[in-house]
C-alpha cells in the first residue's frame, strides 16, 4: 500500500512544480486558460522586460471611500510576470482616521509601514486579537486566512505595503461578504445577531440586496 502512495505524492510534486523546473519564468497569458497553479504561459521567447516590472503602487490609493483607504493590488491580474512564482504585493493608503477593513486571504502576508503610525492586527482562531502599533519602516506578518485590519492611528495619512505568499491570495473582506451580496436580510441577521435596520443600512451602504 505504501509504495503507490508513495508514487503518486511524487507525481502530484512534480507536476507542480514543473514550471519551475523547466522554465525560468511564466509570464501569464491571460488570454489561455487558467487553473489553479495559475495561468498559461507565454511564449518565453516573446517575454519582455515590461512583463517583469508594475508601476502601478507608485502613486497613493484613491482614500475618498467608506473606510477613508485604498488598496491598490498588484497580484497576477495586474502584474502578469508574477504567475506561478508564489508572490505578489499590495499598496494600502489610509487617510486620517481611516482603516483597511477587517478581511482575509489564502495565504501569509507581510506588512511594511512605509508612512504614518497605524495598529495593525490579526483574530486567531482561538479569538485571541493580535494587535500592536507600527511605525514607519515596521513589519507585521499574518498567518494565513486570520481576518486582519489596519488602522491610521496618527496625525498624518499611512501608507503600508504588504506582501503576499501567493501571486494570487484572495481577498475576502467580512463586511462586503455580509453586505454587498444578496444574502437576504433574514439570514444575516440570524448569522450575526445584528439588527435588522443596522443590516438594512448597511446593505444600502454596501450595495447589497434582500
Ligand atoms: C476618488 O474616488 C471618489 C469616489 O469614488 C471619486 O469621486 C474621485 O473622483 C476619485 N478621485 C480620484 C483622484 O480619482
Ligand atoms: C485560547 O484562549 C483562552 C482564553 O480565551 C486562553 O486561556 C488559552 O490559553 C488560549 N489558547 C491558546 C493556544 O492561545
């Protein structure tokens, strides 16, 4: 029984990591399909240097939304270079008094405060909250899937970068799950014990429905 267990683990590994076996790189074609170890690639000898390089977290997020931030993402869909290479990274800007609302992804991320003092923080699984205030130049790392927030605590806007151990890590954020979807009124409200006009409110705030 052993050996052929043994056999397929080892086909499994290798098959998923033969992109990196057999190529240097694979910059995705979004235009092939896609699965769950990434995109397609393209044809290596058509790659570019602009495939390797994304300018797209060099200016501040837009902040003029509900939670005073904004995220700029640069994961496979923004930066195509980054397929199947297990990484990627986000740009967060938060004006006073702003904050990246409570979310989740895939895998681990690590922050870096780049301007401001924020408290970021993570919800382990024993509802224990990991929370600490962060300067400029800081680190905080997220174990996979914990919801996790930031916070501008200080006088002047924040910036963070964070990155990610995954080129596509998900984002899942708790009150657009509850309050942007057509999730009726009813169940929300018995899944979260939340009152019925807060839900409503919430919803027309979120865009949801039901
Ligand atoms: C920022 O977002 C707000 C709200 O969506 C919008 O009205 C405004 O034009 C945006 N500003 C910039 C500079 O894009
Ligand atoms: C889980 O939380 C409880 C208190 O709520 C604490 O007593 C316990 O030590 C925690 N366990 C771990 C592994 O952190």
């Amino acid at each position: 029984m052993i050996l052929p267990i043994f056999i397929t683990f080892s086909l499994l590994i290798t098959s998923s990591y033969a992109n990196s076996i057999e190529f240097d790189y694979c910059v995705a074609d979004p235009t092939l399909p896609h699965g769950p170890t990434g995109y397609s690639c393209k044809d290596p000898t058509k790659a570019t240097a602009d495939d390797f390089a994304y300018s797209g977290l060099r200016t501040p997020g837009n902040t003029s939304s509900m939670f005073k931030s904004g995220v700029s993402l640069a994961f496979v869909a923004q930066f195509p270079g980054l397929n199947g290479l297990g990484i990627s990274m986000v740009r967060a800007d938060m004006a006073v008094g702003g904050a990246v609302p409570l979310h989740t992804h895939r895998v681990a991320e690590l922050i870096v405060v780049i301007e401001g003092t924020i408290i970021a923080g993570f919800i382990d699984t024993n509802n224990t909250a990991f929370y600490k205030t962060l300067e400029k130049g800081d680190l905080f790392v997220i174990p996979p899937t914990l919801e996790h927030f930031q916070v501008n605590v200080g006088k002047v806007p924040a910036a963070v970068y964070a990155s990610f151990g995954s080129a596509n890590p998900g984002v899942q954020a708790v009150s657009n799950s509850l309050f942007q979807t057509d999730l009726p009124t009813e169940i929300v409200q018995k899944i979260t014990l939340l009152d019925r006009a807060q839900i409503k409110k919430l919803k027309m705030m979120f865009g949801g429905t039901n």
